[in-house]
C-alpha cells in the first residue's frame, strides 16, 4: 500500500472510493434514494475542482495494484473562523479496507501535513450515526456540538469535533 498526494489523473479514482464508500457507510443513514443517485461522473468532476484547489490537501491510499482504495483531505471550511485552525474534511476507504490501518495512516498524512503548516487547533465534522466517531474521538478528538443538516431531504445532526493538539494526535498515531 502506498499513500502519496493526489492529482489530477487521480479523480475517478476517487469518485469511485467516494461514491462506493458513501453507499457502505451511510446505508440507513442517509436516504437510499439519495445514495443510488450518487454517480462516479458527478464526483469525478467534483474531486477534480477539490484537487486543484490550491488550499486543499487531498492524499490518496493506493493497493499494491496501483488502485485507489482510499482517499483523506484537508482545508479550511467556510464556516470556519477560527485562526490558525484546518478542517480533516474526509476520510474515505473501500468497505473491504475498512479496520485494516489504512484509515490511520491516511490520518497520520493528514496530521503530518497540519503539523508543517503551522495549525493549532484541528476540526472535523462527522454524522452522529457515523460510527467513524469513534475513531476520531479514539486519536483524542473532543465532541464540541451538533448542527443539523440537511442531506436527501432528510435532516441529519452532525457532530463537531475538535482537536487542541496536533503533537498529541502524532504521538498515538
């Protein structure tokens, strides 16, 4: 398994990850009408336009075959105001994956990347249902509130997390 920077070459790659792993992990959670109407077309261009996002750190996981099989990126949300602070906006593996430390490597990218940068303070949203809450709050991630959103017509709450450490993070990654 090899984890490098994406790039433009990489972008159906990643709507495929994105699409499949949407349909895995949110199945119950989000509308199923919502879920089959996701398409590796409107992603692809989606990820695209993530990529070349100068502000956007997008990695992938690759298999020993040279497939994508994860993805993780990082920028700044427009609701975030704080200073010196960065969203984990995903982190997205193939359901076949899931548990087998590709996830905490690409997190491991991710903090390494907030560490050179300068960040203090790191956020990420994540779907109450999600159990990948669990995760984040195992690598010290702190519950700060829920909002809710709205997402195939459904109203869903989202929770906040926060980190205040990015060192700590490294450390038990």
């Amino acid at each position: 398994m090899e984890i490098r920077r994406a790039n433009i070459e990489d972008a159906n790659g990643i709507a495929i990850v994105h699409v499949d792993s949407w349909k895995t992990t949110y199945k119950g959670i989000i509308p199923d009408n919502f879920l089959k109407g996701l398409s590796y077309e409107d992603r692809t261009e989606l990820w695209k336009q993530n990529i070349i996002r100068e502000d956007n750190y997008v990695i992938i996981a690759e298999n020993e075959q040279g497939k994508i099989i994860g993805f993780a990126d990082a920028w700044k949300r427009e609701t975030n105001n704080e200073e010196n602070t960065c969203d984990l906006t995903s982190i997205y593996l193939l359901e076949e994956y899931q548990g087998t430390g590709i996830g905490k490597a690409l997190m491991r990218e991710l903090f390494i990347h907030f560490k050179k940068m300068g960040y203090s303070k790191i956020f990420v949203d994540v779907l109450e249902d999600n159990k990948t809450k669990y995760f984040y709050e195992y690598y010290g991630a702190k519950f700060v509130k829920n909002v809710q959103i709205k997402i195939g017509g459904k109203v869903l709450n989202e929770s906040i997390y926060e980190w205040h450490s990015v060192d700590k993070v490294l450390e038990k990654l």
